[in-house]
C-alpha cells in the first residue's frame, strides 16, 4: 500500500509539472541582458515578492585551466578574494556586507568559481563597490598569502588525505583521465599547494578574474536599469585582460577497463567506478540524467533495491555525473560501501547485473514517468527563489552557451523516450569505458606495533624545531554549493 501511495502521488505531481513546463514560458519571466565595454555580459530578471537580491558572479576559469605544478589555484583564489583589495582590506569584505544586512559565499569547480552575495536592495551600490574593489585591486601580500596557504593545505588534509571517500575519488579520476585536466582534484595536489609561486598567483588572476572572463546575475528586488548603471560606474572601469587560455586537449577513447586500489585504514571497503560520458551540452545529458534518477534516486530506485533492500550487499549506493555540469566529457560515478563481510566483488557483480538489464530492455513506462517527475520537481524547486534562479540562470548562459535554454529544460527531459534511455546506457556503460577504484582495509598502525628502535628516534644533533603554526582561521570550504 505504501508504495502504491508513492506512485499515485508521484503520477500526480507528474501531471502537475508537466502542465507547469509551458506556464515557465508564459510566465513574466523577463531577463534584460546587458554587455559592458569591457566584455563583461549581465542578466537582469527581477522579482519584487521579496526584499532581497542575489548576485552572481560566474567567472570561467577553475581546475581545467591549472596545470601540473599550478593545481589549485582556482580554489585557493576562492579564498582570497576575501581577504582584502585596496578599499576594503582584510576581512573588512565580510565585515562591511555584515554590517549592511548581507552575507556572501563561493565555490569552485573543475570549471567555474562563482560568488555569491545575499543582501537587500539598499546595499546595492555598496555591493558594486565591493565586488568592483577586488576584481581590480586583490590584495597579494606575502602574509596573507602563506597564511591562506595554509587553510587551503589543511583543508586538503581533512576533505582528502585523511577522508577515505576524498582520496578514493580523487584516485578514480587521476587513473579515468590520462590527457585532460579533469584528471587533478579542484583543490589541487598537496606539492602543488606547497610550491605555488607569486608569479603564478599574478598570472592566473589576471586571466581568471577580470570582468570579460566572467557572467553577472543578479536576481530580485531591483530594476534592470539600476543594475546596469552601478555596473557601467563601478565594473566598465575595470580594464579586460587576456583571457585563459582555450582547453583543447580531449581525453583519448578509452580501450580497456582500468583500475586502481588503495590500501589504507578503514572499517569498511569502499568501490568506485566511472564511466566516460559527454559534457552538459551534448543532447545525451538529458536522458543520463533520467538514468542517473533511475539507478539512484530514492529507496525504490534500481540499485538501492538491488544492492541495500533485496541482497543486502552494500550499506549505501549513490551516482549520477560527478561534475554536475561541465564543459568537456565527465564521468558518470557510481560509488558503493559494502557491508562487513561482503566482498567489494560481489557488490561490483551486482552492480553490473543492474547495468545490464538497463542496456538489455527499454525501461517501464512508470518507471519513466518517476525519473521525469524526480528531474521536473527538482527543476521548478530550484526556481521558487531568487538564490536558485540566479544560480540556475547563470548555469544555463555559461554551461550551455545561452540562458534561454532554461525555459527548454523540462521540455527536453520530457523529450526522453526508454527506448532513448536504453541506447544511451548502451552506448556509456560498456567495460572497456570504465575505471574502477576500490579502497581495501588494512589495519591501522601506531607506535606500539613497531619496533622498538623505529616507535622511539631521538632527534639528529643540530636539527632545528619545525616553526609553529600560524594561527589561521578557515573562511571558504573547497566546493561550495548554494
């Protein structure tokens, strides 16, 4: 009966977005577009229902324009930008948006930093001089510098080196990748952060973060021409730079399966995989992400029935594309945690079974109709606030090459038939187009189970005592989401 409830109230929401999709179209939806001089592009769309605006600044540069000896940058500049320009200097940022009722956040992936500002419509100008300060005067002083350096490093030690998920994960993609910059984590590798030099700090902002590399959205309560004529005083000032440069390398076909172990402590293994897929604009998207919605998403889904609820193999399942969105071919991961005593074989002989059956037989037409109605709802609660809008506008103009793609965005996913479904998982989830990553545990060791001349050294004559710490406060996590 339980269940049943479930279908009929989903069959239901179904019809309701369904009958929405075209109402978004209809709808006073107005976005005003506007281009600077100076290369930076603005989306208007305004929302007087509440008091409060929130500004977007997408700029396009993120891990897949570092290169080895320079990974990390993009996420480390995520940091700096907060931490003073010529106006406003350390920590006065967030100090100055506090005191006027706003509050800010970012986050960084392989292909975008985005900022985020939350305030109401009387910090609008005070907003502009904020943003326009440190897109042009960031501050580079040396101390600074080796403090956040610090952050970031630590950061990395706790979300990866010391998080078995973390390290795995970032396994599985330097192993999946052999050409493309996908292959680096977001928050870069630890020599890297280690060993970056001020050139390559003053190179990669100048590049990154200058107004013709970035999209601004500013959704809420304002008027268009307000919006445009703060960015005309305070962000066309701003000259253009050289932008980075394009990313042509592709990541060769894949020929074979690969894979890769690690052994570290943990009470439980854990398996990864991920298959090659295109990226955001490729018209495959959408049916993966009905696939993704399929295999994963709740407790009636394919593989939690499967892997958690029938056989009891594995204490979680979850997937779907890493990147959410990106600009060149992603993968699409599946990760699983074995339960104690299963072997991570038996789960990933599970796994492949439920793969199968995908590429075997088109899927039932209810079946269907959940994924859609998952992907419709999940589409319209994003567009219920100024936050969600401005991110999903932004979104759109900069994965997809136009905003206006939004208002097409349930229509598409309405658009995929299971006999589409079924060519899609055929073409992707083949054994030669995937890597698989398995954690296995080993026990932990400590100074008791070592011998005794090695638990024990004394230290060299003359060795100097490593310098304390600086006393450093985190300010933004490595990937941020709204």
């Amino acid at each position: 009966m339980k269940l049943w409830k479930t279908v009929l109230s989903l069959n239901f929401a179904l019809l309701f977005f369904i009958g929405a999709a075209p109402v978004l179209r209809a709808q006073n939806f107005d976005v005003k577009t506007y281009q600077l001089k100076n290369g930076m592009k603005i989306l208007v769309q305004e929302d007087h229902s509440i008091p409060s605006v929130a500004l977007y600044l997408f700029y396009r540069i993120g891990s897949r324009n570092e290169r080895p000896g320079t990974t990390g940058l993009s996420h480390f500049f995520e940091h700096m930008m907060f931490n003073g320009a010529k106006k406003y200097g350390p920590g006065e940022f967030d100090r100055v948006m506090e005191a006027a009722g706003g509050h800010n956040n970012a986050y960084t992936s392989n292909d975008v930093t985005v900022y985020q500002d939350w305030f109401t419509p009387t910090a609008l100008e005070l907003i502009f001089d904020l943003e326009s300060d440190r897109i042009q005067h960031l501050s580079f002083d040396p101390k600074i510098i080796e403090s956040e350096r610090g952050v970031v490093a630590s950061e990395r030690r706790t979300s990866v080196d010391s998080n078995n998920f973390g390290i795995l994960n970032e396994q599985l993609y330097a192993a999946a990748y052999t050409a493309h910059p996908y292959q680096w984590p977001v928050i870069g590798w630890m020599v890297d952060i280690e060993n970056w030099k001020m050139a390559d700090l003053k190179r990669h902002f100048e590049i990154g973060y200058a107004p013709n590399n970035a999209t601004m959205v500013v959704v809420g309560d304002v008027s268009s021409d307000a919006i445009f004529t703060l960015a005309q005083k305070y962000i066309e000032p701003i000259p253009a730079h050289e932008p980075p440069a394009k990313v042509t390398t592709t990541e060769p076909e894949q020929l074979g399966e690969r894979r890769v172990v690690v052994n570290k402590y943990a009470q439980l293994p854990i398996l990864m995989m991920g298959y090659h897929v295109p990226e955001s604009a490729n018209p495959d998207y959408y049916a993966l992400r009905v696939i993704e919605k399929v295999l994963f998403d709740g407790q009636s889904s394919r593989m939690y029935q499967r892997l958690v609820d029938k056989d009891q193999l594995a204490l979680s399942v979850q997937g779907g594309i890493g990147f959410g969105f990106s600009f060149d071919p992603a993968l699409f991961e599946i990760t699983a945690q074995p339960k104690d005593g299963i072997a991570p074989e038996a789960v990933e002989k599970a796994i492949y079974e439920e793969l199968d059956k995908l590429k075997a037989a088109p899927i039932a037409a209810k079946e269907l109709e959940k994924a859609k109605n998952i992907l419709l709802a999940d589409f319209y609660r994003s567009m219920k606030t100024i936050n969600g809008k401005a991110n999903t506008l932004g979104s759109y103009e900069v994965f997809f090459g136009d905003y206006k793609k939004m208002f097409t965005a349930a229509d598409d996913f309405n658009k995929v038939t299971a006999a589409e479904v079924q060519k899609v998982a055929q073409k992707y989830f083949g054994e030669k187009n995937r890597t698989v990553a398995t954690l296995i545990p080993e026990a932990q060791k400590t100074a008791a189970t070592k011998p005794a001349a090695e638990a024990v050294k004394p230290k060299s004559e003359g060795a100097k005592p490593k310098a304390a710490s600086a006393k450093v406060a985190a300010k933004k996590t490595a990937v941020k989401k709204p």
